[in-house]
C-alpha cells in the first residue's frame, strides 16, 4: 500500500522537473533571441557607421569676394579713404 501512495507524488515530482525543463528551455530560447537581436542590431549600426564614412563631404560652396574699390585722397595732411 506504501508504495502505491508513493506513485503520484514521484508522478508530480517528474511533472514538476519536466515544467522546470520546459521554463529553463524556453527561458535560453528568450536569451538566445536577445543575442541575435543585439547582434543584428550592432551589424546594422556598424553598416551605417561605415555607409556615413563613404559618403564624401561637400565643400563649402565658393563665394567671390569683391575688394572695395578705395580711392584714398589727401585733403590738406589729412587722408581720407572713401570706399565703396
């Protein structure tokens, strides 16, 4: 009679480990997933990083600068400069 109480509780016991197993499974299922993830994530950047690298910087566009035409003129022993 002893052993046959015995029987549901070891049943509920494997049950119980075979829950665990299937928690801990999936548990390293999620972790793995992560790691691809961030895996994925940091190839994605590191594409971009170096797409940004190839992209060849503008130059400034040219502007022309026009130099004032200065007349200088000498009144008395003052001289005055007269810019236009």
């Amino acid at each position: 009679m002893l052993v046959g109480a015995c029987l549901p509780t070891f049943a509920q016991a494997i049950d119980s480990a075979a829950g665990d197993n299937a928690l801990i499974r999936q548990n390293d299922l999620q972790i793995l997933e992560n790691r691809i993830q961030r895996q994925q994530f940091q190839q994605q950047q590191q594409q971009y990083r170096a797409q940004d690298r190839q992209i060849v910087q503008q130059p400034p566009p040219i502007v022309q600068q026009l130099n004032p035409s200065c007349q200088t003129q000498i009144i008395g022993t003052t001289a005055v400069r007269n810019c236009r």
